[in-house]
C-alpha cells in the first residue's frame, strides 16, 4: 500500500488561528480575576476585637488653598477687559486718581458750590412767611359723628377755598371770557355764522333745482291750466258768497262751455276757430283733403295724410260686421210682425 502524508500548508494555519481567537472552549485562555475596588480602609480582628482603622492623617498630603489659587489658570471675560481697556483712556482733567482723593471716578469733575459742600442742584424753598410751593392740601375731615351744622359748615369751608382758588387764576389760563372755536371734522377753524349763511344758500339752490325739475317734468299745457284755475279760485274767494241770475261771470262760463249733446257744438267749435285765426292767434292744422274712413274712435287724420290707407282693414271689418248684425236685426223684427 502507498500513503501519502499531507502537510498542512501556510493557509490552514491561519485559519485554525483565527478560530481560536474567538471559541469560547480554547484551554490556553486564562480567565482574569476581577479586582475589589480599594476603600482604603483597613479592618483587623485581634482577640475578639475588630479594629477600623482609617488612612494615617499625617501621611496625607496638605494642600495649600492660596497656592493653588494663584498657581490656577486665570479666566478673563473679554467684556470686563474691553470695558478696563475703554476706561484706561479717560482720565480726570487736571490729576491723576490719587490727586482728586482716589475714589476711582473717571467722570468729570462736578462745578462747586459756594454755599454749601452739596454738589446737587439747588432746591426750591418756600418764600418767608410762604405756605410753601406745594399745592394747597384739602383739610382732614374730622373724624366720629358730626352734626348737621358741621357737616355744612365744613362744605361751605371747602367751596370758598375752591372759590378764592379760582379767582387768583389768571383769565387767560382758565379761559374765561374765551371766545368758543368752531371746527370742521377735518379741524379747519370755521365762523358758524358764514356756514349758516353758506348752508341756506345751498338749500335755496337746491330747491329751485327741485321745482325746475318738476315744471319740465309735466306738460306745458297741464302747467298753464293749473295756474289759470288758482286764478279763478282767487277770484272767486275775493266774491261774496251768494249767487245770483245776473252774475256775469256765471252766464259767460255757462255760454262758452261746448256739450257733446248740443247740435249747436260744431258751429259754435267752427266759430271759434275762425275768430281766432281773424284775431291773429296761432291755430292747429288741420286735415282739408278728401273724407277719410271711419273708425271707432272717431279720430280725424293728421293734416299731413296723404289719403292712402295703410290699415290692415280691421276698422272696416268691424264697421260692416256692425251693419250686418243691425240689418239682421231689423230684418227679424219685420218677419216678426209681418202676420199682425
């Protein structure tokens, strides 16, 4: 038989030593003991005693609290040491700080008083003799119970302080006397007599607007025959009440009144024309061609009207149906009564 020996070659080893690093069963690897935290506090039994002893003081390091202060990194604020820098380049005019007493103030120096060593403002005193320059302060009410007599009297005390108040005040301060300023809404100074003045001139315009629009408004016929009927209202209020048969004013308004019914009506009408274009007055034209047709109306052609119809023959329908219906009607009345 042959055997052939196999010799673990470079890349099985590398591999066998990888695995070993990290099975959990490798005999080689010690495991580590964890160490107790040191409290630094000893503890001996001797004889049934137990004896806690602590750290030796006197081998215990002292630490120097100002030393260190010093020997520690110094923080600067970089506002506070802009703000030292800005006042390092003010100084007190006429001497350094030690010359002015040495109190540090970089403002500078105040004026003097030759009256007292108060460098403030001089204060407001009262005159000799003065109540003082504060204002007058009301009186206590007095406290408990009062009578009625106090009470008022104490009222009238108060009204005539008020009073003697008011009359030490100038005129011109209190605005007595004072002329009253108008003003418009935009707080314009006006004179409100001019405005009245003004306000009423608008209204007549406008109301002779107004009555202007009414006359154009309506015809001019209906506006002379109105004013002509207050004429006559007038006059006849001026009348004494009773009425007679000889009022001259009744007679000719009864004459001059054309009645539908009077067969005198179209004489009288032609009448009056004719005196009236005689007497020079403007007449209406009238149509003077031949007779134009009938209509229910009876409503004459315009004198422009050249003659033609140009109906669509209703009137004359209607006026032969008339006919008809009236022949027919006078034909069965005689059929009626022809037997009698």
């Amino acid at each position: 038989c042959v055997c052939v020996c196999v010799r673990p070659t470079m890349s099985t080893n590398s591999k066998l030593e990888y695995l070993k690093r990290y099975m959990s069963d490798d005999p080689t690897k010690k495991k580590r003991k964890k160490k107790k935290p040191r409290t630094g506090i000893k503890t001996k039994a001797v004889g049934g005693l137990v004896i806690h002893d602590d750290n030796d003081g006197w081998m215990a390091p002292v630490v120097d609290e100002a030393a260190a202060a010093e020997e520690a990194p110094m923080v600067v604020d970089p506002l506070e040491a802009e703000e030292q820098q800005r006042r390092k380049k003010f100084r007190a005019i006429g001497g350094s700080d030690e010359e002015d007493g040495g109190d540090g103030d970089n403002s500078p120096p105040r004026r003097a008083r030759h009256d007292s060593p108060d460098n403030s403002p001089p204060r407001r005193r009262a005159a000799a003799g003065g109540a003082g320059l504060s204002p007058p302060r009301r009186e206590a009410p007095k406290g408990g119970l009062q009578s009625v007599a106090e009470v008022r009297a104490q009222a009238e005390r108060d009204r005539q302080r008020e009073l003697a108040l008011l009359a030490k005040i100038d005129a011109e301060e209190s605005g007595l006397g004072a002329q009253t300023t108008h003003r418009d809404k935009h707080g314009r100074r006006i004179n409100p007599r001019l405005e009245r003045i003004k306000q009423r001139e608008e209204e007549r315009k406008a109301e002779e607007l107004l009555i202007k629009k009414m006359e154009w408004g309506r015809g001019k016929k209906q506006t002379e025959s109105r004013e002509k009927r207050l004429r006559e209202e007038v006059e006849e209020m001026a009348k004494p009440f009773a009425r007679t048969a000889d009022d001259e004013d009744l007679n000719r308004r009864q004459r001059d009144e054309l009645r539908p019914e009077d067969p005198m009506a179209a004489y009288m009408a032609n009448k009056r024309e004719k005196q009236a274009v005689a007497s020079g007055a403007p007449a209406r034209p009238r149509y003077k061609g031949p007779a134009a047709p009938p209509n229910r109306f009876k409503i004459p052609p315009g004198y422009r009207w050249d003659g033609r119809d140009r109906s669509n023959g209703f009137e004359a329908k209607l006026f032969r149906t008339r006919s008809e219906r009236s022949a027919w009607k006078n034909a069965a009345h005689k059929w009626s009564v022809s037997d009698m």
